[in-house]
C-alpha cells in the first residue's frame, strides 16, 4: 500500500485533502490527521470494523481504550450519559476549554462500541481545535476514535513525516497540517464526587482547572487502563533510555555512544555524540512542541543510550515529566 501525503497549505489543497480524507472514513479505514496535540490515526468511532483496523494498524493491545473525538457539541448527549449530579462542572469545563487539548472521561451510551472503550462502561470524548481536523471531522459528521498515529509504545508523531516513518504503506492517507502547536496528548480528566481527577497531565494544566474546583492528579499506571495513556511504558524510543532525577548533572566523564535531551541550556552537557536541547531559554510550552520530534531525532542516530534532563514538575513541565517517565519505563 502507498501511502500519500496530502498538503493543506492552499485552500485548493485543503479541500482535496477534505474530500480524500472523508471518502477513506467512510470507506471504513484508518487515515492519520493533524491536531492541536499531536497526529491522530482517526476512524469512524461507530464502526467497529474501522475502529478493529486502527488497532491492527497501530498494534495496540485492545484492553487500550481510545479518545472518541466529537464533530459537535450536540453529539455528546447521542454518546455519554451525563451524570445529573456533574452536569453543571462538567458544562463549565466544556465550555472553558473545548474545542481544545482536554478529554472528560463520561459513562457511555450503547451507540459507542465495547471495542473502543475496551469493554469499559465509560467513554473518552474530546473536541480537536485544529482547523484541518475540525474541517474534516464536521464534513464527516460523525465521532471519530483517533489515538495518536504510531505504532504502539513508541514515540507520538508531531508532524507528516514522523507518521509516514511510523504508519508508512500501512495506511492510504497523511493528512500534512504543519508541526501540531502543543506537541504533547490531551489532559485527561473524570470527575469523581465534585473533584476533577487528572488521569493524565497534558496541555490543560492543574492550575487551570483549580479554577472550577478541587483537583486531585491521579498516580497510577495501570496494566488494563481505564483511560488512554496509562500503561508504564509508553511514548518510549527503541533506543534504551534513561531520565535523570530532578537536578541530577547530565554529565559523563568519558566519550560514550549516548545522547543526551536536554531540557535547556544551563547545564555543561559533557562528551555526548549528540545533544538536542527542548527549549534553549526553558519554555515549557517550547519544550512541549519540540518534545516527541526531538526524542526522535535522538533515537535515529543509533545511539546506546539517551540519557534525559528531567522537566520542572509544574504547569506544562508536569506533562513532559510524565512522557519522560513513560518513554524511559519509569511511568
């Protein structure tokens, strides 16, 4: 199977893509689309033949539920049961922070497939901001289950290429909406008796959601998830790697095969074979967007090892650390 890329830098492009992109949905196969996280492998939620071959393609475990992305708001009354006594904090998040990078774990309809949600009787929904997805998701008009376009455990793509590298003859279509702008998954949140659990950390960050109440961040990894990105190891690099503790030195005393991700520029990084840097000044948001494509950078040089800076374990800091964790095992 050949893969094609589709550019969506004109509007002729985009409207080529659109229409490329729903006919393969509908046909019932997996096509990868930009988001404002990172590149999504979406198929028709409702279509459990479509969704069975994301699962195939990506070789993702089936006790791994899936984010169901929403083309409205309206269809999440046909997919969740809203709980009467959330309805109000769960309204308010909504209308806080989608479209955007923040997923609500909710109790399911019977329309949603045991496939997606593993069995589970909850569902993942989000609504994606970037405007090429958006545009193909309303023309589609119907939920799309989208996990990142990779092959599973490794490194989520943030631009065409990385899926093409990843998912390359194995789907028909990469839609190519430029590098995605957070470069790191979606918040994933449930609310549990007024409280706002953070399953996973992600661009929405605890600060922000303190706004609407209290926030308690969950710690467990678990081997069958009742959310998506929970697994230990994940986002990981075939490349072993390994993550220093907050304020370790990054330095080695002799000349070795590794590399080293360094969060910024304030430590002497030492005799490395190669060194990429998140951000040289320490932006978090910079960090984030550079995370996955610079891990990746490392793990194409056959390296022995890399060796990662950890993150400052607050705000968006907090979302890296924990990719960092997952992709060296430590999740």
């Amino acid at each position: 199977m050949r893969t094609e890329v589709a550019p969506t830098g004109t509007p002729q492009e985009l409207a080529a893509a659109t229409e490329s992109a729903v006919k393969i949905l509908r046909d019932g196969q997996p096509v990868a689309l930009p988001t404002e996280t990172v590149y999504g492998l979406a198929a028709s939620a409702l279509n459990n033949a479509a969704v069975l071959r994301v699962f195939e393609t990506k070789e993702r475990p089936h006790f791994d539920p899936l984010i169901v992305h929403l083309p409205t708001r309206e269809w999440m009354e046909r997919i969740c049961d809203l709980p009467s006594e959330s309805r109000e904090l769960t309204e308010r998040l909504l209308n806080r922070f989608w479209p955007g990078p923040l997923t609500m774990i909710l109790p399911r309809k019977a329309i949603v497939p045991d496939l997606v949600t593993s069995g589970l009787q909850t569902v993942a929904v989000r609504m994606s901001s970037h405007p090429v997805f958006r545009r193909i998701i309303e023309r589609f008009d119907q939920p799309l289950a989208a996990p990142s376009a990779n092959r599973f455990g490794r490194i989520s793509p943030t631009a065409a290429a990385h899926v093409v590298e990843e998912l390359g003859e194995r789907i028909h279509l990469v839609v190519d909406g430029g590098p995605t702008p957070h470069g790191v998954e979606s918040t994933i949140i449930e609310i549990r008796e007024s409280s706002i659990e953070i399953l996973r950390n992600g661009p929405v960050t605890a600060d922000q959601l303190r706004e609407f109440g209290n926030v308690l961040v969950s710690t467990h990894s678990a081997d069958k998830p009742n959310a998506p990105g929970q697994l230990k190891s994940h986002y990981a690099p075939g490349t072993p790697m390994t993550l220093l503790a907050p304020g370790e030195s990054p330095a080695i005393s002799e000349a070795k095969p590794w590399g080293l991700l360094a969060f910024d520029n304030s430590r002497a990084p030492g005799p490395y074979a190669h060194v990429e840097v998140l951000s040289e000044r320490g932006d978090l948001a910079e960090a984030a967007a550079t995370l996955f494509a610079k891990l990746r950078a490392l793990d194409r040089l056959g390296l022995e090892r890399i060796v990662a800076e950890s993150a400052p374990d607050r705000g968006l800091g907090t979302a890296i650390l924990d990719r960092l964790r997952k992709a060296a095992g430590n999740g």
